[in-house]
C-alpha cells in the first residue's frame, strides 16, 4: 500500500506506520490489560479514533487510515498475547 503524503513548507510529511509504534503499542496493551469490560471498549474506541483522525489529518483516505488502525489493532493484541504468555512462563 502506497502512503499518502502531506506537503508542507518543508517538504512531504508521510504518516509514521502505526504498526510500528512500539511504545504506543505497548502502552495500549499495558492500558487495556488494567481495563475490563465497558472502560476497556471506551478505551480502546477512543485509541482508534484518535488513530484514524491522527492518519486523516496527515493526508490518509479514509481507506488507508482505516488499514492502519487494523494494523495497530493487530499489534496490540499481540503484545497482550505476549504479556500473557509472560506471566505464564
């Protein structure tokens, strides 16, 4: 998938993978696994629309922002898989 860019007075701003945000994937995780039930989903609902509008406001369409919170939404859920099989260990 080709990124999209933003053309400033300094040049073309191109939008950081989201899936490659290893501290906010983390600290997601990390949030979410403190989190149950109504406060997780609100949580994680207002995680991925910030995402979605971070990636629209840097020159995403609607399709490749949409792509990157899956993405994102991936990642995440590895970590957790990875938190919980940590603590298993």
């Amino acid at each position: 998938m080709r990124r999209r860019s933003v053309v400033t007075e300094t040049g073309p701003v191109v939008p950081f993978p989201a899936e490659r945000r290893t501290a906010q994937i983390r600290r997601c995780a990390g949030e979410l696994d403190s989190l149950q039930g109504e406060d997780a989903r609100l949580y994680w609902r207002r995680v991925c629309l910030e995402l979605a509008d971070e990636m629209r406001k840097l020159g995403s369409s609607e399709e490749s922002a949409r792509a990157a919170v899956f993405a994102f939404q991936d990642e995440v859920q590895q970590e957790l898989f990875r938190i919980h099989h940590a603590e298993e260990a």
